[in-house]
C-alpha cells in the first residue's frame, strides 16, 4: 500500500538533515529497567534543537520549498514545539515565519520562538483553533503553509528517528511512541517496521484528547470534543488524512494516559535519568509506568522522549503534586489550644520524627472548630510513604488527632 512517505524518502531526509540535527543519544533507563524487569532505553529527542523532534520535518518541509515559496515567507500553527522547529528551520533558510499559537501556549514556547526569530500570534483556545486562523492569515497573505504533521515532508523528516533506533536497538521488542496529530509516530512506523519488523509500535495519548482510537474504529479522522491536558505537545483534535493510515497499518496498539500519571512520569525522567522532559515527552513512560503497553519480562523496548520545552512554573507544580503521590510531602490537619506556644510543642513533635515543615497554616473560623482551638494544617516534607505514617503514628501517640489531607493511603 502507497503511503504519504516511503522508507527511502526517509533516508533522503536523514541525509538532508545531517549537518543540522543531532542525532540524539539513546540512552539506558537504568531505574525503569530494574523496576519493571526489562531493558529500556529513552530515545532524548528532548536534547534536540530546539527543544523536540520537530526540527526534523520542518527543516526537511522548509529546505525543499521552492523560491517561489521561499519568498512569500512560512506560516504554522503550533502548540510550541513545531513553533520552535519551523522557526529554526526558516532562519537556517533564510526565510521569514510567523507562528500561530493558542492564547494559552506554554510561555516558555512562546518566547523561545520569538527568539528564534519568528513572528507569534496568540489566537484561540486550542490548537485546532490556531490552525483555523493560520489558514485564514494564509490565503489573506499568501504565506507558504507548514503543517505540524500531515505532509509528505513533515513525516519523511520525523522518520529519521526510526532510522537511529533501528541501528542502535536491532533487537528491539517494543516502542512506545507520543501521538498527536501522528507525524512522529507515522515516519517512525515507516522506518522501524521495515528495518525491525518483529517490534511492535504502541502509541500513547492523553487522555483529555485522545482521538487516534475513535478515528481508526470510524475508518477516519474523528475530532476529539476537549483538548485538555498538561501534554500540550501531543494535544491535537484530529489526527491527520495521511498519517491516520499509517498509524492503522503499522501501529499495533494505541493507549490513553491520564495526567495524573503524566505527572509520575516527568518526575521519575527527571529524577532518575536527569532527563527534563514536558508532559508530551513523558506519555511513553507514564504508558511503560502504568503498565498499559503489555511489555513483557526481559524484552528490549524504547520510549521517544519527544520534547523537553516545559513551563517553569508547570514543572514547579508538576514536581510537587509528583512528591505528594510518592508519599514525599504529606499533609496533615490537628487542632491545639488556641493558646499562646501550643505550636512550638507540635513543631517539635514534627522535628523528632525527622520530617520537614514545609509550609504551615493556622487556621480558625474556616473549620468551624471549637471556638477555644484553632486548626493547624502542616505539609511534610518525609523520606518515603513508610517514614510519613512513622510520623503520622509519632504525633498520634503525642495526643494530636489528625486527619490526612492529601489523599494518599499508607502502604499496606
């Protein structure tokens, strides 16, 4: 069956693109491993120029346009990561781009394209809806259109990831690859099903847009009614007319994480592997984590870490929601006597356990306590879940009542 890209339109990317792509480690991901008894390896896309993948099909698409087109400058619509890839891409080339993204991107995005030269407008909620006025600034000044995925050139480029993997892991058993509109995964496919055919391809989406599944059960591109997720990378409505075939016929299984399991995966990337990976670059691992890519023991497998540009203040908030779930912050509530120093002993009580104040509130009317007490709510900082409940049971047993705030159980 023809598709959009061949595996030699790939190599003839790989070649265009040598002197200007790094071609990124692939490195071991020793803790995952041991914990889930297989040899996993993180395919660092997040250490690429720019930040992700996504200066592999832009400069392939951009380098190939004709004067003609050249001259008229480039548009694209981003959520972030193909903003800064066809923004490299145009200044390499000497081309002017302009950048359409939502009210809402990332700002660390927005910036990092703007430095790289490019024109950015904010528009819409979403990136369908950055796409939408991108076609209409198109066709009002005659820029050369860039899509994020759906194209020939856009998908040969993403491909020659498949073509490192396929040398680096010839015994590889199992990929797990982020989905949005199905550029990355599509040009892979083509490259690692040719060069290793017996390793199966499983693709992950967010949860909170996650059309790929409905769109292969339907036999076409469906839209996905929301696009809400911290994995703004991979955060696209509909999958693409030319990728959605491939996925279909190359890829073997498709999967859905939440958040929440995000969340555990860009924590564990970064405190493990040092690897500072956004919530898009993370959904392999939050897959391989939650165990819904049927990896099997021993088997040899590879994750694409597809893009590192993550929001300051995101990764501040991601970091701590992911050390409340390990059980490394704990939040606790007690009353006291409303008393002058009845919080010194409680403090105390805290600091023989060997657990850190990181923040402390008193609290009165709020909880509608006995008007002679006043509510105490304390975040810990403890070593693990087991050194939070020998804290937990150290203030129980020093007369405080209290009641967990976090929602976390203790081990069993």
């Amino acid at each position: 069956m023809g598709y959009a890209a061949s595996l030699n339109d790939i190599q003839a990317a790989r070649s265009l693109l040598r002197d200007v792509i790094v071609a990124t480690p692939l490195l071991p991901a020793e803790r995952l491993s041991e914990e889930l008894g297989a040899r996993i390896f993180y395919k660092t896309e997040n250490t690429q120029r720019s930040g992700s993948f996504k200066i592999r099909g832009a400069y392939n698409t951009i380098s190939r346009l004709a004067a003609s087109e050249r001259a008229r400058g480039v548009i694209a619509p981003s959520a972030g990561n193909h903003a800064q890839g066809v923004a490299l891409a145009a200044r390499l080339n000497g081309v002017k781009a302009t950048i359409v993204m939502p009210e809402r991107a990332p700002l660390t995005k927005v910036v990092a394209t703007r430095r790289l030269g490019a024109e950015v407008i904010l528009h819409g909620a979403s990136f369908d809806d950055a796409v939408a006025h991108a076609r209409e600034l198109q066709q009002d000044c005659g820029f050369t259109y860039i899509h994020a995925f759906d194209h020939p050139h856009v998908i040969a480029g993403q491909g020659t990831i498949g073509l490192e993997l396929a040398e680096s892991l010839p015994d590889l058993n199992l990929l797990v690859v982020p989905i949005g509109g199905g550029g990355l995964i599509s040009g892979i496919a083509l490259a690692v099903k040719v060069l290793c055919p017996d390793a199966r391809i499983v693709g992950v989406q967010a949860a909170g847009c996650a059309p790929v599944s409905p769109s292969l059960q339907a036999g076409q591109p469906c839209t996905s009614p929301t696009a809400h997720t911290i994995a703004d990378g991979i955060a696209v409505k509909r999958p693409g007319e030319m990728t959605l075939p491939i996925i279909r016929d190359l890829v073997d299984d498709v999967v859905t994480v939440e958040d929440d399991e995000i969340v555990l995966a860009i924590a564990h990337a970064l405190q493990n592997s040092r690897m500072l990976v956004e919530g898009a670059g993370a959904a392999g691992v939050a897959a391989l984590l939650a165990g819904k890519v049927g990896l099997r023991p021993g088997e040899v497998a590879a994750t694409v870490l597809c893009g590192g540009n993550i929001d300051g203040n995101l990764l501040v908030r991601v970091i701590e929601q992911a050390m409340v779930r390990q059980g490394r912050y704990i939040l606790l509530r007690t009353t006291v006597d409303d008393r002058p120093g009845n919080l010194a002993p409680l403090i105390n009580k805290v600091a023989e356990a060997g657990a850190n104040v990181v923040d402390i509130y008193h609290r009165r009317a709020a909880w509608l306590g006995p008007v002679d007490r006043v509510g105490i709510e304390l975040v810990l900082e403890v070593r693990d879940l087991g050194h939070g409940e020998a804290v937990y049971q150290h203030l129980e047993q020093a007369g405080y009542h209290l009641e967990r705030g976090d929602g976390v159980a203790w081990p069993t």
